[in-house]
C-alpha cells in the first residue's frame, strides 16, 4: 500500500458454523503495536501507518473461549515517500554537509576579513601616530639644530662683517654649541648603526677610566651651571669585561640629560659599583655592574615613565619648555639591550630622576664575544695621520690634497719656509715635499728637519720635477726616504706613504716589546732620551705632570703628543707611566724596600693605584716580581 493511504481497515471472521457471535478475537500488528489487542468485533482498523514493513498477528477462541495456538499472519508493506528513501537521505546530508563547510567558510571568511580590516585600521592609525612622532621629532631636532647653529653663526657674522677678532667666551660658547650639534649628530648616526645591527667588543678592562675621563668632560659644565656633579666608583681589584664604546655612549647621555634639565644650584651623581661577582684568579667570571645616575631636577611624570624609551618620543612638546630630540634615552635603552643589560628609572615630579643600569661584567656572560686587548696603534688610513704637503705649484697642491683628504689630515704649504713651520708646530706623520720652490727649496728644508730633534724622526718623501741620477742621489743625501720624479702617478704616491707609514708602525711595535730605556745611543732618539731626563730628574714628584713636562722642555702640549706617539706608540701620560714603572721594576726585584715605599720612590702617593697600572703594564701585580725573603 502507498504512504498516502492513511487508512487501513482489515476484517477477519473465524471459521465454525455454530455460536460465532461467542469467538473472540485479538491482533497485533508487529513493527507498530507493542501488546496485543482484544478485538471489539471483526475488524482492525489502523490510520497513518508510517513507511515500513508489518505483519499482522491474527488469533481467536472456540466458542467455550479457550484460545488457539495458531497464529495468522499477513505481511503489510507501506511504501515510503521519496523523501525517505536513502539514496535521497544521502544527498541531502551531502547537500546539508556541503551547506554547512560554506557557511562556516563563510563566517570564517567574515571574521577573518573583519579582523584584518580591524589590524589594517591599527596598523594605519599607528603608522599615522608614527608618522606625527617623526614629524614631531624632526621638528623638534630641527629647533635643537638651529639653536646651537645660531648661537655660531651669529657671532661669525657679526665678526665677520666688522672685520673683528671674537673674544675668548664667545669663543668658548661657539666650541659649546658646535660640540652640541656633533653630539646630536652622532646620537642619529649610532642609531643608524644599532638598525644595522652593530656588534659588542667586550675586551677585558683592569681600570675604569671610562668613568674619570666622562666625569672630567663634565666638570667644567658643572662649574659653569654652579651644579654639584660627583663621581663615586668602587674600585675592584680584578679584571671585567664590557664594552667601553657602548658603556660611555650611554653614561654621557644619561649625564648630559642629567645637566639639560636640572636648575642651577642642583646635583647629579654619578655611582658605579659591582653586585654578585664570582671570580677565579684576578677575572670576574660572572658578575653585575651597576650604573646609577640620580639628579635633583625636574623629574619625569609616572604617567610619562614607560615612554621616555620609545625612539622619536618627546616628553615636553609645549613651545616654552625644553626641547629633547627624543633619541637620548631611546638610544640609551637600546645600547643597554645590546649589552645584555637592563635599564630602571625612578622619578617623581618636581623631586628628580635616579637611573639604574645593570650591565654583566664577566668573561663567562659573553663567552666568545671577548676580544683580547691590544696595544692601541693609530692605524695607517685614518684620519688622524697627518700629511705635510709643500708645493708652490697650487694645481699640484690642490689636486694632491683632494686625492689625500679622504684617508689623511692635510696640511698645505706653498713655500718651503712655511712648511718648516708647519712642521715645527703639528709634527706631522710624513712630509711631501718640492724641491725648486721660494724662500726655503726642498734640500734646505729636508736639512732642517732631520737637524731638529722635534723633526728628525718625521719621513720626508720628495716630489719632483728635477730629473737625474745625480739631483736623486743628492735629493736622498739630505734623509729623504724617496724622490717621486715628474709627472708622477698619485696612485704610486698614496701606496709608498701607507708602506713608509706601515714600516714605522711595524718599527713602533717591535720597539713597544723591547726594552724603552737604554743607554743613549744613535739608535735612539736623541729628543726622546732628553724627555727621559726630565721624567728621570723629577723621579721622586708626585705632581710631575704633562704641562710639567711641556714647559722643561719648552714645547707645546700637541708636538709633544705627536712626538712621542709617532716615536713610541704611546700617549705621554702612557709613556711617563712607562718610564716610571720600568724604573720601579728594579727596585721591586732587589727586595730591599717596600711596594709603598717605591711607590713614592717614583712619584706614586696612590699605593691602589702604583699596583693597578703597574699590572697592566706588566701583566702582573707588585708583590710577583718581590723576591721571597
């Protein structure tokens, strides 16, 4: 029967021809009826039967009511609509499936296109704030320029257009100012070199002079602002290892903060000390140094605390108050991550500011990273060395100093009595020189300077238009270390003064091992061995100083620098240390007195501080070289 069929009525009738009426009857149809049914007369009727297969169960009673064990059956199959049939209840959960995965494709799709137009509005809301900060930074770095740019320029018209010589302060405010700009100058390039990733060279370090040399930078800056600036650092008798470079970079300009925002009258101090240091022999192998820098000024806001890092934020942008370029304590914060370190700042408004950086300080918390110490040798190509050019022919000069100027310090002359001054007052690395020019020639000048102790060590080269076995070897009498003819080829200029100055500097290394001081003798040079007669006659005076030594020998501060380090190597304060060191030495191996007392035998009140350099001279303490008694 069809599934439309919503009835279905069946009739039954038992088989006996007496008392019929007294039969009962009772069905059940099998897959719809959980029991079976009394039958109220002779028919079943049944409606809506769902789509399946039935059977239906017949059984009946004598007319004495006792039923039968027989049973009639009548199978009854109701055929489903097509709905139901499985191949369409298959499509449909295909279909169903299917409809879901694109609805949820669809709602994923939403979100995700919903979460990225919201990241596209973040992210052009922080290009935007991004690109106010810079506006807001290059304005700002703009009016730090142009302060100091003012404050030089200004003058310079002024003197320049009356015709004048500017007095020693406006000088003085002029060499602030220009030093200012340099510094802002500098902070933008270092940021340029952390964005391309700059490297640590941690080298080991016996003394903090890093410290002292920053505290002495400022001292004059606290005498003119009437600021308490002090220094405390803790002395440590062994060796760390950090990157000096790094670590003064961030002390000046947490320092030159410090003296921008504090009033006159203030204080800044300046406190290092050490926390958590494990050691094995005279190294730290792990350890903390800790940097603090406090002030009395006009302090941050809290809310403004977590910023003053950020790269291009200013804390003040109101036109009548200080200005900050935003980069100080950004590259301070960076410099600090690059070194392993932390930075934490306390401040309170209107109180102050306090400072503190954590650094590691030991061999092991770099490993590989720490480069031994050397000897510090002016390199070749750097512009520190110092060329001495003397030519008349202006062409000449000019196009010898433009091909030279970007690997050397020129100095010109056009005449021969000139470049001999020059000389005299720089003591240049080497001298280029012409031979057929005015007032003095070339031979005349090679004979003074190899005739004065200031000059005679200084290489001279001689460029030349006088041609011939004979002008060369004459040219080459005088002391002359080369005689370049007419026309000549820069190249072949450049390459033999890197070699001669290459040659010295191998020279000066082979001398720094052997022993400085022996007898004079012609190796020596004669200038050097009178400087060591002074160090020798005032031995004992523990205020013998570099000026000391200047007016004895009735020299400027400068030429003697360049002498002694064209000669040795060495700053005069090394080389003084050197000599005084060397004469202890002796001393210490006779036994006879004490480190203290030969301390003060060559010029040390400082028992700390004879110990520590005479270590690093020597690679050992004092009390190494005492014989055991």
């Amino acid at each position: 029967m069809s599934y439309k069929d919503q009835k279905i009525e069946l009739g039954f009738q038992a088989i006996q021809y007496e008392n019929t009426q007294r039969c009962q009857y009772a069905y059940m149809l099998e897959g719809f009826d959980k029991d079976w049914t009394l039958a109220n007369g002779t028919r079943a009727t049944y409606t809506n039967l769902p789509s399946g297969n039935y059977t239906f169960l017949l059984k009946a009673t004598n007319e004495d009511g006792v039923w039968t064990d027989k049973l009639k059956r009548l199978n009854i199959v109701v055929t489903p609509p097509f709905w139901e049939r499985l191949w369409v209840q298959i499509l449909a959960g295909i279909l169903v499936v299917l409809l879901g995965v694109w609805a949820f494709r669809f709602f994923l799709l939403r979100e995700r296109t919903k979460n990225m137009f919201e990241i596209e509005k973040q992210r052009v809301y922080q290009f935007e704030e991004l690109a106010q900060m810079k506006l807001r930074f290059f304005t700002n770095i703009s009016h730090e320029l142009r302060t100091p740019l003012t404050l030089i320029t200004s003058p310079l018209d002024k003197y320049i257009r009356r015709g004048v010589k500017p007095d020693t302060k406006v000088l003085q405010m002029m060499h602030r100012n220009s030093n200012r700009l340099l510094e802002l100058v500098n902070q933008i390039l270092d940021f340029r070199k952390l964005e391309g990733n700059q490297q640590l060279r941690i080298k080991p370090h016996d003394e903090l002079s890093v410290y002292t040399n920053i505290y002495t930078a400022y001292e004059y800056w606290a005498k003119e602002k009437n600021i308490d600036f002090r220094c405390e650092v803790l002395e440590t008798d062994y060796t760390v290892c950090f990157d000096a470079d790094i670590v003064e970079k961030i002390i000046s300009n947490l320092i030159s903060n410090a003296f921008k925002f504090t009033p006159k009258n203030g204080q800044i101090v300046l406190k290092v000390s050490y926390a958590h240091l494990q050691t094995h022999e005279d190294k730290v192998v792990t350890g903390k140094m800790v940097i603090e820098v406090f002030d009395n000024g006009a302090g941050i806001p809290e809310k403004y605390q977590e910023k003053v890092f950020e790269r291009f934020y200013q804390l003040d942008e109101t036109p009548n108050k200080c200005y900050s370029s935003g980069i100080g304590l950004s590259l301070i914060s960076e410099l600090v991550k690059l070194h392993n370190g932390r930075i934490d700042l306390k401040s309170e408004e209107g109180i102050g500011s306090h400072f503190t950086i954590t650094l590691p300080v030991g061999y092991k918390d770099y490993e590989a990273n720490v480069q031994e110490a050397v000897v510090p040798i002016t390199e070749v190509a750097s512009g520190e060395t110092v060329v001495l050019l003397i030519e008349d022919n202006e062409d000449i000069r000019n196009y010898l100093t433009a091909e030279l100027s970007e690997d050397y310090v020129i100095l010109q002359a056009d005449n021969g009595k000139d470049g001999f001054q020059l000389a005299l007052e720089h003591i240049p690395d080497i001298v280029v020189s012409d031979i057929m020019m005015p007032l003095f020639d070339g031979i005349q000048v090679a004979n003074q300077l190899k005739a004065n102790e200031l000059t005679a060590h200084i290489p001279l080269m001689f460029l030349t238009a006088k041609t011939g076995l004979d002008n060369k070897l004459k040219g080459l009498e005088t002391g002359a270390e080369d005689y370049i003819e007419k026309p000549f080829s820069v190249s072949e200029i450049k390459m033999k003064i890197q070699n001669r100055l290459e040659s010295r500097h191998q020279l000066i290394k082979k001398y720094q091992k052997e022993e400085l001081f022996i007898e004079p003798t012609s190796l020596v040079d004669q200038y050097l061995v009178k400087v060591n007669e002074v160090i020798e006659a005032h031995l004992e005076n523990s205020e013998f100083s570099i000026d000391f030594l200047c007016d004895k020998l009735a020299i400027g501060r400068s030429q003697l620098y360049r002498k002694i380090q064209a000669l040795t190597g060495k700053t005069i304060i090394e080389y003084i240390n050197t000599y005084k060191l060397s004469k202890a030495m002796p001393m210490l191996q006779d036994g006879s007195l004490s480190i203290k007392e030969i301390a003060f035998k060559v010029g040390y009140n400082d028992n700390r501080y004879f110990s520590r350099i005479f270590k690093k001279e020597f690679g050992h303490p004092p009390s190494h070289y005492v014989p055991n008694k």
